[in-house]
C-alpha cells in the first residue's frame, strides 16, 4: 500500500473504554439494537463534573454504520470502574433508552437512502 508522503499517522494511546450493550424487548418491534459507549478523558475539562466525556453510538439491523447519538461530560478524576459502568447505565435507562426507536428509524432510514443512491449511481 502507497502513502503519501504528506500524511503523518499517529497513534494515541490515551486509556479509552468502549462497551457494547444488546438491546432487546417487545418496543424494538423486531428490531435488532446495539449500543455503543465509548468513555474517555475529556480534554476539555474544567475541573467541575466533566472529567471523562461520554459517547454513545448506536448499530441496528445488522448495518455495520455506528450513528453517533450523544456525547455527555461527567464525572470526577479517580472514579473507579464500576462508578463508570453506573454512569453508563444512568444514562442508557435515562436518555438513550428514551429516544431509541426514533433512533433506530432514523439510521434505518438513511441506510435504505444510501442503498438507494449507490443503486442510481452504480457504475456496473
């Protein structure tokens, strides 16, 4: 594989957690869910309750895409992991849970848009 000269890839190696969660019940609907959490220090932070930030991405249907849903700040140096995975769940059954099957039609809907654009715009 050629690289340009002009590109610097450079890896980071700051300490980041992701989870996957499985989402299942009757209000999927049939629907197949995956959340994704991924916690990290938040570089932004300003000493008050906003030490890691907190991403969620979400995968359903079987599409390999992770749409991006909300990025929270939270929390204080030094808390332990169970106190993360708390504050993960917090805000699973809190926010994420809330707005899920817009959610889900929404990825839904964009990936049959893009099936349908790369179709008109296949070149075979």
């Amino acid at each position: 594989m050629c690289l340009s000269q002009d590109i610097l890839i450079s890896r980071i190696d700051d300490p980041i957690y992701t989870k996957q969660y499985k989402v299942s019940g009757p209000l999927l609907c049939g629907h197949e869910a995956d959340i994704y959490a991924e916690c990290q220090e938040n570089l932004n932070a300003d000493g008050g309750n906003n030490y890691y930030l907190l991403n969620f991405y979400l995968s359903a249907d079987g599409y390999g895409s992770r749409d991006h849903l909300v990025g929270i700040p939270f929390g204080h140096a030094g808390m332990s992991q169970e106190e993360i995975d708390g504050e993960v769940m917090h805000w699973i059954e809190g926010y994420v849970l809330d707005n899920l099957m817009v959610d889900i039609h929404m990825l839904l809907k964009k990936e049959e848009l893009y099936e349908k654009w790369l179709e008109n715009n296949s070149q075979g």
